[in-house]
C-alpha cells in the first residue's frame, strides 16, 4: 500500500459495535474489511494509521478493565495484539484524534476509504471536523485505487479459504435440494442452511435469498409454503474465521422432478452458465463474457419460441435483458461483493471499459479485463418478471425480438439462476470447491425420496 498511496496518513477505522433493540443488546459483530485485510484484527473499537513518510503503524484501542474482564475474561493487551500482526506501536483509543490533528495541522492529507456505516461517518467527522454530508465525497481516490489493486487478486491462502467456504455451501445446498418438498415452509429450509452455516463455518456470508418466487431477484421473504410445479431459488454462502465468503445459486424443481417446461428453461441457463465459465481467462472483458451468456439466453428462447429474429441483434438491442436484467457476476473475497464499498466502478471499469447506461447492461457490476487470480461469480438467469413484462408489452419494446403472446403464458413460472464461484488461472478457469449438482440429472437423482 506504501507504494500505491504517496504522502501523508492512512487511516482505517475499525468497525463498532451496533444495538438492534436496546443499547446492550447489539448485532452479531462484523469487523470492516479493509481493516481486517491491513490490520488482521476481529474486534470492535480498534482504528489503524499507517504513516506513508514514517514507514510506522499503529494500532489504536483501550485494554480491558476490571468490568469487562468479568462479562468478557481476560483479553490480550493492545500491544499483544499489534504484535500478533506485526504492528509494534500500539496507543489508547483517545490518542487518535490528537495524532490525526497533529498531521492535519502539518498540512499533511489524510486517506480514508468511502465509510458505508453511519457511526464511522460520524466518526470520521468528528475527527477530522468535516461537515456529515462531506465524509464521503472527501474519500481518497488514491486510497481506493490503492486498496482496489491490492485485493483484487487474491493469494493461495484467500483462494483456499474462499473453496473452503464453497464446500460447505455444498452441504447447505445439498440439504436445501433434499428439503424441497411440496407442503414444506421456506423458512424450514432457510434456517437449517443458515445453521449449517453457523455449524460448520462462522455463518452465511450474507442474508439467505430462498423462494419460490424467483423471479424476484434478492427475495428474502421465506413465509410461502413449496407448491407442487414451483421452483425454488436458493441464492446462499457462507463465511470463514477469517470472513472470505462463498456465494452459489441452484434453482430446483419442488418435488425433484422438472416438468418438461422447467427443463427446458433450465438447460439454457445452465448452457449460458457453462458457456460463461468455459469463456472465462485472463486478459478478457468480463463484460464480453456476460454479453455471450446473453446471447446463450437469446438463441435458447427464440428455439422455444419465446424470442425471435436473429440472437446476435437481439442481444445488441438489449431485447434479451427483459428476461436477463441483472450482471453476470461480481468479484468475491473478504466481502460476498467484494470491494463493493470502494466503488463498483472503481472496482469493475477503468479507463478502458466504461459503464453502460443502458438497462440490464447497466447493472452489470464488473466489466472490465480479467486477471489471474481474480475470483468471480458466474451467475446467469432467466426471469419471467410480470410488471416488467407489463412496461414492455405495454410500451411495444423490442416487439421484433419478442413474443409477448408466447411470454404471457409464462407468467406464473417463477425465475432461474444457477451461480458458481471460479478462479481465473494462468491459463483459464478453475470452479472452486466440491461440484454442487447442477445438471437436469444430477439434481434429480440427489432429489430423489430416499
């Protein structure tokens, strides 16, 4: 980072904790990733500076006292801490304020990444005295091309601990596959993956998505009850000690038997899922490999009759993107959308791949050039979303590419996602962890009534 920022303090603020009903009563605690990444340490109230002139660190937090000692037992000092991570100097929490004034007052600048929690923009200031609505404007940049370049490619040990993490979503989603029965509640199968999350890792990397309303793309709502001829999504991952995160989709059957309809939905999917992967290596656009999986989607719906004309132009107008509105995938590390705080263009476009403004495109997080060692989600879809379809028809949208009349009878069927974590190599791809079913047949015969 010393060679990535020039000049001046560094400054992480550590998370705090969060009260969600009354002051003693907080949240499970979350440290902030930037600085677990720099300072490796997974407890509230603690801030780091690293002085680019000096070469020094320092870790600032309070030692335990008596009180704490009696709800908490002993915990290590600072200064243990700082050495458990190669930081030497370690201060009171109540010298921050008079270090960060000190450079202030030397005219020297002060780094900090976009705060995203309302209590570190507070914080921030108080301490360095800007007005609220500043804090986050006055990030530097430099700082988060900086923290963006380091992270981004991720080493042995992160890309073990992220497979880690994908082995044990194997047996959430395995479990979720086995639980999908007609008369069963969501939220049975939703809390049981979240407690093999908690059983097995440090919980789920972010909150379960699980429906059989998939054609909402993040429905956290688990109250309906599994119908036969539904679908169920479940979108779920997992964190390690550590907080590298896993993030897999798989779309089943209820019932574990795909009627003729859902399979032929699914297969293309799963073919814009694989064409994707197979695309996947270093010194590709992202944004050309999401832009093939839309093709995949285009030609497979024009061969059921759902789209027409030629997939090529369809996909140049956009027209697939009513059934394929969201990005295909995202970076995964520390964060499930790793780095997303620092930006999602900093993170995914550069100088040389600019974001659309068009829809679907547009919310495609990552397109810039892959790098080896980056690690991706790969997780096309298809949706039949009813307002959606509504605007569209209504508006006459892409009507040569479209049949809205064939469409309308897919109304009720729902939405399709099929997610995988991979590891861009020296040479192209690796799909990181145990192989979670995904084909037609793999799911059916895991699905079977034992």
């Amino acid at each position: 980072m010393k060679n990535e920022v020039h000049g001046g303090l560094i400054f992480f603020p550590g998370n705090q904790e969060v009260s969600f009903n009354y002051p003693a009563n907080t949240y499970a605690f979350r440290q902030d990733s930037n600085f677990l990444y720099f300072f490796g340490l997974d407890q509230p109230d603690l801030a780091g500076i690293i002085d680019l002139d000096s070469g020094k660190e320092i870790l600032f937090g309070n030692d335990v006292e008596i009180g704490d000692i009696i709800w908490m037992g002993q915990q290590p000092t600072m200064k243990e801490r700082g050495r458990q991570t190669g930081v030497e100097e370690a201060l009171p929490l109540s010298k921050l304020e008079e270090t960060l004034q000190h450079a202030m007052n030397s005219g020297r600048k002060i780094h900090y990444a976009p705060p995203y929690r309302g209590e570190t923009i507070i914080q921030i200031s108080e301490l360095l005295e800007y007005p609220l609505s500043e804090v986050r404007k006055r990030a530097s940049e430099e700082l988060i091309k900086g923290i963006v370049k380091l992270r981004m490619k991720k080493d042995l040990l992160e890309i073990q601990e992220i497979e880690n993490m994908v082995d044990v979503a194997w047996l959430m989603h395995t479990t979720a596959m086995k639980m999908a029965r007609p008369g069963t509640i969501e939220k049975e199968i939703a809390g049981t993956i979240e407690g093999i999350a908690l059983a097995q890792a440090c919980g789920v990397s972010f909150p379960v998505i699980l429906t059989i309303n998939g054609q909402t793309l993040h429905n956290h709502y688990h109250g309906n009850i599994l119908m036969p001829d539904r679908m169920l999504v479940v979108d779920a991952g997992c964190e390690s000690e550590y907080h590298y995160s896993s993030d897999i989709t798989r779309t089943v059957p209820v019932g574990g038997e795909f009627s003729l309809r859902q399979k032929e939905i699914y297969d293309i999917v799963l073919a814009a899922n694989l064409t994707a992967i197979s695309e996947v290596k270093p010194g590709i656009p992202f944004r050309d490999i999401h832009l093939k999986a839309g093709r995949e989607i285009a030609a497979g719906l024009i061969s059921l009759g759902i789209m027409k004309g030629d997939p090529d132009e369809a996909v140049a107008r956009g027209a697939h993107t009513m059934f394929f509105p969201h990005g295909l995938g995202h970076p995964m590390g520390l964060d499930v959308h790793d780095l997303e705080g620092m930006g999602e263009n900093f993170v995914g476009y550069d100088e040389e791949t600019q974001r659309s403004k068009e829809f679907g495109l547009a919310f495609l997080r990552f397109g810039r050039k892959l790098q080896e060692h980056f690690v991706m989600t790969i997780e096309p879809g298809i949706y039949f979303i009813p307002e959606l379809i509504d605007i569209w028809k209504a508006e006459g949208k892409c009507a040569e590419f479209i049949n809205y009349d064939v469409v309308e009878t897919y109304i009720d069927f729902g939405g399709i996602r099929i997610e995988d974590n991979v590891l861009v190599t020296a040479s192209g791809v690796r799909v990181l962890g145990k192989p979670i079913p995904k084909t037609v047949k793999e799911i059916e015969e895991i699905m079977k009534v034992e």
